[in-house]
C-alpha cells in the first residue's frame, strides 16, 4: 500500500495522479490526498481512476478541505 500526497498541488493533481497511476505496480493499492474547493475534482479523480484501469475502492472527504481516495487495478 503506498499513499500519495497530492494536496500541495491544489486543484492541478491530475496530471501527477495519472502519471502515479501509470508507475503503480499492479494489484497494490494506491491512497491519494487532494483538496477540493467544490466537489468537481472527485468526480475528475473517479474519472481518471476508471480511465487508467483501477477500481475505486473507497472514496471519502478527509477533513473540510481534504479528500481521500483509495484505488486498486484489478
């Protein structure tokens, strides 16, 4: 299991978050930290998770600005 801390990158963390993905080993669950403003970016984030091949296992906001998700490829 390996978390990602994508927060610094605030409301741009989908282009490092498709590149994480790419590099994440198979059958290794991956856990990224984003901020969301509104709720745009966790659709995004679902978004790209079912584009690059994973299953998103969980999804859930972290603190009032924070969200966590949490992915696995299959």
């Amino acid at each position: 299991m390996k978390r990602y801390d994508l927060r610094h990158l605030k409301n741009d963390f989908e282009p490092r978050m498709k590149e994480l993905l790419s590099s994440h080993p198979a059958h290794e669950i991956a856990i990224f930290l984003f901020e969301v403003g509104d709720f745009t970016p966790v659709q995004r984030s679902a978004d790209l998770v079912k584009e690059s091949g994973y299953e998103l296992m969980n999804s859930l906001k972290f603190n009032e600005v924070d969200w966590t998700i949490v992915v696995k490829k299959s």
